[in-house]
C-alpha cells in the first residue's frame, strides 16, 4: 500500500468545513478514529499494538524490547491543519515496514512504530504533551489540570479514552526501550524545494515558547461609554501585535506571532473586561528568545499603563533549541547518499526526545513551503521517496 493510498484512507476524518483542512484534536472523536484507523493497519501488519501510560500507542515489529529502533510521529493538527503534518510520518513508517519485509529484511533490534498524542497542543495548549509526559518534561499534576476550550480536563478526556490518568507522567520503561527514535515529517518550509532535493535530515530546531498575555480593563457599554472614559483591553492587546512584530524583526532569525486572541465575553457592541492573547515567539538560541519576549513584555507592560489596564504574563511551554545528534546526522545522510541536513522552526516531539534518546528527523519536500494550514502538501512521489528513505535508515539502524 501506497503512503498516498493511506492518507488517501483517513483524508475524510476531522476534515474542517469552516475553516478547510483537518482540526484533529488529542483525544477528540476524529482522533480517536485516527488511532482506531493505526491499530488497525498495525494489525494488518502482524504489528502488536500497545498504549503506553500517556496514550502514546506502539505498534511493535517482533517482540517488545528494549534498545528499539522506534519510528513514528503524531496524527492530531492544529486546527485547521494540513494532511501531511504529523500523519506523513505515521503512514510513511507503515510503509517503510512493508518495505523492508518485501527486501526480506529481518530487524536484528526491536522496532516499533509509535503515534504519540496531541504533539500540536491544539486541543489542551501544551505542544508535544506526549513526548514531555513521558520524559517528565512536563509534571503530571499540572498536566492533568490542563483543559481544553470546553472546560474539559486532560484527566477527564484520558479518562473517556479508556485511559487510567493515575498512571500518567514520565515513562522510564518506554525511554528505555527507545534506542534510537526517527520521526519522518513534512518539511514546514521551502528548504529542499530550494535546493532540489525530495529528502533531509533535520540539523536543529528552534528555541520557541508560548506565551499567555491578560490585559484587564473595564467592561462596559460600546454607545454610553464616552471615549476619554474607557479603559479598554482591546487596545494595548492590538498595539502588543505590532510590538511582537517589531521585536522579532529588531532580532536576528527570530521569530513573532500572535495568532489567538480571545475577549472576554466577545460581543459587538461591549468593550471587553479582558483579552486573553497568545505569543509564540522563536530564535535560534536561548538568549535571543529570551530578549524578543522581553522585549514584547516590556511593550505590554507600557500599552497597558497607557490605557489604565491591567496585563499578566504567564509562559506556558518552552525549550531551548536543539541540535540533532550530529553523529546520527551525519550517518543517516550517508546511508541515504549524502541528502542534505537543514535546520526548521518548527517543534516537534523528536525534539523533546532528543534530550533523552539519540534522535533524529528526515523531511520530505514540501512545495508550497506552507505547514500549519490546508495548503501544506507533499507529491505523492515525494511522500514514496520519503518512505524508502526512512526503509533506509531503519534497515539500517536495526541491521
Ligand atoms: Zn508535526
């Protein structure tokens, strides 16, 4: 079976009518069809499923073990969301499977396919919440205590999942089995469009974090209100926009962006009492980071003076940049005949694991360098090449 045949399976499942693409959130309906639809072609396969205690599933090739060559990347979107981003590299491991069993190769190692859970944060906020439980990255009980827009607990939407949340937090047992940990994933960006290349290996990843910003006011009536008399969170909330995009362009390679912004209660005709306001914000290293958000906190902080508001600043996620061992690196662009390694802003649960687990990422070629949105795509072709790619590197790695 074909990587675009597979896609081709589940292209109905979370599909968005109001915004177009996919909003496939961790735990939600068209997830849990999603992870219906792995285990059943991991079963198809002979591949033993698991769910480990974070929900993250294991499709086992041979008996579970420890010093696995583990392959696999996440299937929830952001909302909105592209059909390549995170499902790619599920289906490509699938195949890459199939393919090594036509070459009549045999791992010598444990290998398994894993699918971890709501790596885009978009249902419950925390990026890669998966990855960071099992490596305690992030703590249980803050972790379970996160909700999603309905009010709805992590405790309460593992607990509808069938899974026990007394059980979540880090994993010593699933680290240990990972020896090595490839995800295959879209490149999010025009890096090998650029230099003609349908495969890469991921040389590092940005610092990025997100940032949650309240400007409190005074709610009141949009027609009694005089203007002198207003102190509207709206206001410093829209002047932080342009603050964040001025930061980010005073600092080299980073990075600024504000693409949620909710007032409380939201109705035409009210100025708002608070608008709640997201930042996420990226650089190349630690400091750089660091110095753009200062920068915008800074800003905040004066907006809101001006307008007689109120603003708090509450981090919700961050992690450093991290650069992909360079040994790995260097010796699966080898086996794959020198393709090149390039550097992506983008987060990813291999990043997260990176700190614990040799780890690295192959991108395949994304023509329209968009990610994030309906108009990401990989060619068929290019998904296929993809797929060998990663038969490569796993034949490989477990030979
Ligand atoms: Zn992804």
């Amino acid at each position: 079976m074909s990587v675009a045949a597979l896609l081709g399976a589940i292209s109905a499942v979370g599909a968005d009518g109001r915004r177009g693409g996919f909003s496939r959130h961790g735990f939600d309906s068209a997830d849990m069809e999603l992870r219906a639809w792995f285990t059943e072609e991991a079963a198809r396969r002979g591949l033993a499923v698991e769910t480990d205690r974070n929900g993250a599933l294991w499709a086992w090739w041979g008996e579970p073990g420890d010093d696995a060559v583990v392959t696999g990347s996440h299937l929830d979107s952001v909302p909105g969301g592209g059909a390549y981003d995170g499902p790619l590299g599920v289906a490509a491991a699938l195949v890459a499977v199939d393919l090594l069993r036509e070459r009549g190769f045999t791992p010598n190692r444990p290998l398994a396919v894993t699918v971890f859970p709501e790596e885009e944060g978009g249902r419950f906020g925390l990026a890669c919440l998966g990855s960071r439980l099992m490596t305690g990255a992030v703590g249980t009980a803050a972790a379970l205590r996160l909700s999603d827009p309905d009010g709805v607990t992590l405790a309460d939407a593992l607990a509808s999942a069938g899974l026990d949340p007394a059980h979540v937090g880090r994993d010593e047992r699933a680290l240990s089995r990972i020896g090595v940990f490839v995800e295959l994933h879209v490149e999010q960006g025009r890096g090998l469009v650029d230099l003609d290349a349908p495969v890469g290996v991921a040389h590092s990843i940005l610092a990025h974090g997100r940032w949650r910003l309240r400007f409190t006011g005074e709610g009141n009536h949009a027609g009694a209100t005089l203007m002198a008399d207003r102190r509207d969170p709206m206001v410093p909330a829209a002047g932080l926009v342009l603050a964040a995009r001025r930061a980010a362009t005073a600092i080299a390679g980073s990075r600024a962006t504000v693409g949620r912004i909710v007032p409380v209660p939201g109705g035409t005709n009210v100025i708002p009492s608070t608008v709640d306001l997201w930042l996420d914000a990226r650089a190349g290293d630690d400091l750089r980071t660091r110095a753009v958000v200062a920068e915008i906190e800074a800003a905040a902080r004066e907006l809101a003076a001006d307008e007689g508001c109120a603003v708090t600043v509450t981090e919700e996620s961050y992690g450093d940049a991290v650069v992909f061992d360079a040994a790995l690196r260097e010796e699966l662009s080898g086996v794959l005949g020198g393709v090149p390694d390039l550097p992506t802003g983008a987060g990813h649960d291999a990043g997260i694991l990176a700190a614990h687990v040799p780890t690295a990422m192959l991108f395949v070629r994304n023509p329209t360098g968009v990610s994030h949105a309906p108009e990401e795509f990989a060619s068929d072709a290019d998904c296929e090449a993809g797929a060998r790619a990663l038969a490569d590197v796993l034949a490989h790695l477990a030979r």
